[in-house]
C-alpha cells in the first residue's frame, strides 16, 4: 500500500476514535443528566450515513475534522422552548451550571483517561525508553560553533543544574533546551570536582524551530540500531547491534561526534572499527552527500525493555501524563510571551505522517504511543479557555458563578464570533505551518 494511503488510513482512524471518544464524554454525561441530545456527529457539515434511535440522529458527516453532540437548548442565542409557561427541562440551559460543567468537562476528561489507561497497557506489556535516560548527564561531544561550545562548555562536564533543576536526567535536560529557543540558559556543570556556572542559549533549529544547545550526551555506547536500506553502512556490511569505536582511528563518545567528523571528511571514505559481539571488524565506508549532509546511514539510539505490573505501569502513566500536561501548557505559555516559534505545532497532515510512520513499524505499541499522545493533547487543548471549545464554556460558567447572574446575550456573541475567527485563522496557521515542513521549497526556512 502507498505510504499517502497508509499515512491517510491511520490518521483517520485515529483522529476518529479520539473524536468518538471526546464525544461520546459529552453524550453520556448529557444522557445521564437528562439532557436531550438531537445529534451525535462524528465530522462536520452535510450528513452522509447515520440512523436515528429515540430523540438522537447518530451521524457521520462530510468534512472529518472534528465532530460534536447537538443538545436541545445548548445555544443561548436561540429561543427558549417552554413547556406549561415553564423552560423545557431536557434542554441544555435548563439545567444547574453544575451539571453544565460536568457536561462540558466530561469530553476532555475522557480523552485524558484514554490517554492514561492506554499507556498503562502498553506499559504492563512493552515498556521502552532510551538507555541514554538511565545515565549520568555527562557531556560526551560540544559541537563546533554551536551556543554550548561558545559557552565554554566541555566535554566530560557533568551537568548538574539547569534552569533551576537540579540533577536532572537527559530526557529534562532534552525538555528544557527544546523548549528555550534564544532564550538564556543557566547550566551548571562539574568539571573534575569543581562547579561551574554558565549561561547557554539554544539555538533554533529545525522546521519546528526548537532550541538546540550543540551538545550530546556520552553514550554507554554507540551501537547500531537502525540501518537505512541501500545507504553505505549497508551496503559496507554493517549489522545492527555492531559497536563502534573507531572513526578513522579516532574514539566515538556518541554519535555526533561520528555526523561531525563525517562534516569534516565530507566524500572521503573513512574507516570505521566495529565490535561484533566477541570480535572486533574494519570497514570502509563512503559516505554521500543526501539532504545537504554527508551521511551513511545509521541510527544509534539504544533502548531498554521491560514491562511493568498494573500498578507500576499505572503510577507510571499518571506521572508520564501529567508531566506532558505541564509541558503543553508551558509550550502554549511561551508562544504566547513569542519565545518560541507557533512553527512547532503540528497539524492534521505532520500528523498523518506521524500516524503512517507509526502504522509501518512493527507492532502495535508505537500507534498506541501515538495515540495516547494525540489523546491527550486533545484533552488538554479543549480545556484551554477559548470561547467554542469546552474550556470557553467552563469559563463563563465559572465568571457566572462568581456573578451570581448569566452573562448577558450580546456579550456572549460577540466574544464567540471573535473566538470562531480566531480559530479559523489558527486552524490556517498549523495547515500552513504543516505545508511548510513537509514541501520543501514552498519557502525559506532559516
């Protein structure tokens, strides 16, 4: 099958269920509340198929970017129905705010326990996380020019603070420089014994313009664990699992040293000083010039395996979720304060390709990951306060239960009509945003 096709399939498969999901939140609660629910639409616009059972038409309909439920009453601009000189007690509005936030929150709430319990399953039967996680954050290569080496930083320096956090893992470190585009760093270091403080300000890089500090953590080992089909290695007989230690006789404390010294060789064969298991191989590979880089077609990035108990695997996923929470709560915080770029959002398409590249790897556990991880930023997206999306609607119920009184009518518009602009400006901006990462040439990236 097509990659277009594998990619399309398993985005909309997934985007789906994180819909079905969403929605079926809001149609339970609903249901249970008394609220009558005319609709439940997976999509927007016109009906294709659907059925209708007792007061509700379940539907799927044209444009599959969302979906919603439609509850009697739920807009305030339309007219009340009475019944006996009385609000319909079925509608929407009729009810208690109380029963209108659990209504609202139970969409979000149930793309966040997806997202939870998804990971607790894949945990109790796959669990991987890089090596590099469980190491000490010692510096194993400063790249040239770069804002570490500018700093003075070292290699064989031991990260021990950065932006306030103290003894941090590589996976923190990782977090705090991506998210600090040209933005200051502190970064304290130990070098042989003694502690140094510097201030380190990351670069943007990439089509996603995330910060990039120039530095690498010293690998246990540089070990071949992906090898590209029909590039050099493969073709020089390199395997995956081989070690390697030697770059023209030179050591390789992590791979970028390796992608560094290939910069430097450029089209020169190099050889390389491999260990197989017991024995210890030379190879010569010629490198190629591909996406204007000298490469030869490895990846190392050696993981650890497990799998976990329920509970294990449950306090696990909770700490895992909610770090990642925090993490796009701050992302949103920073675009905001325009400390780093709205380039790194992904939309619909960087999406799909996503959901392809997952789908084509073996097993289901990278899908699930995704999944888990598209759940959640749903969850938590919907929970932000914009007018139109459920955390708009909590947050007049909160203004109004601080007033005592609704917000009037002719406010209310005006802000949703604003809100639905701006939406659709922002929805603009990631498709965008999207055709730039994935066409080259369609502009100028830095």
């Amino acid at each position: 099958m097509p990659d277009f096709l594998i990619s399309l399939l398993a985005v909309v498969v997934i985007l789906g269920f994180m819909i079905l999901i969403h929605e079926f939140g809001h149609y339970a609660v609903a249901k249970w509340l008394g609220v009558r629910v005319e609709v439940f639409s997976i999509g927007f616009g016109k009906r294709l198929l659907g059925f209708r059972k007792g007061e509700t038409d379940y539907r799927i309909s044209a444009i599959p970017l969302g979906g919603y439920v439609k509850m009697s009453g739920e807009n305030p601009m339309d007219e009340r129905t009475l019944i006996n000189g009385a609000p319909d007690p079925a509608e929407f509005l009729s009810h208690s705010r109380w029963h209108r936030f659990l209504i609202a929150i139970a969409g979000p709430a149930m793309n966040i326990m997806l997202a939870i319990f998804l990971l607790v399953g894949v945990f109790m039967v796959h669990y991987e996380y890089p090596a590099i996680y469980d190491e000490p954050t010692v510096i194993g290569w400063i790249m040239q020019n770069t804002a570490a080496a500018k700093a003075g930083l070292q290699t064989g320096d031991r990260i021990v603070r950065i932006d306030g956090l103290e003894n941090p893992t590589w996976e923190q470190v990782d977090i705090r420089e991506a998210l600090s585009p040209n933005q200051p760093l502190d970064v304290t270091v130990d070098r042989n014994h003694e502690l140094l403080t510097k201030t380190v300000t990351p670069q943007p890089y990439g089509v996603d313009q995330i910060g990039f500090a120039g530095w690498a953590a010293k690998e246990p080992c540089v070990c071949v664990t992906d090898l590209t089909p029909g590039m050099p290695a493969e073709k020089a007989g390199l395997q995956e699992g081989d070690q390697i230690l030697a770059v023209d006789g030179k050591p390789v404390p992590a791979l970028a040293a390796m992608v560094e010294m290939l910069e430097t060789s450029k089209d020169k064969p190099i050889d390389l000083t491999i260990r197989r298991g017991s024995e210890t191989k030379d190879f010569t590979v010629q490198p190629v010039l591909l996406e204007k880089k000298y490469r030869i077609g490895i990846g190392s990035m050696p993981m650890k395996v497990t799998s976990l108990s329920f509970p294990a695997a449950l306090h696990l996923s909770l700490q895992e979720n909610k770090k990642a929470s925090l993490l796009i709560l701050e992302l949103v915080q920073k675009m905001l304060q325009g400390k780093i770029s709205v380039r790194s959002i992904e939309g619909p398409i960087r999406i799909g390709q996503a959901a392809g590249e997952a789908a084509k790897r073996k097993g289901w556990t990278p899908l699930l990951l995704l999944t888990s991880a598209i759940s959640l930023n749903l969850g938590v997206f919907n929970l932000l306060p914009i007018p139109i999306l459920d955390g708009g609607v909590i947050f007049f119920l909160l203004i109004e239960s601080l007033l005592r009184h609704d917000i009037s009518l002719r406010i209310k518009e005006r802000v949703y009509q604003a809100a639905f602009v701006f939406l659709v400006l922002f929805a603009v901006m990631v498709i965008y945003n999207d055709l730039v990462k994935t066409l080259p040439g369609l502009t100028r990236m830095p």
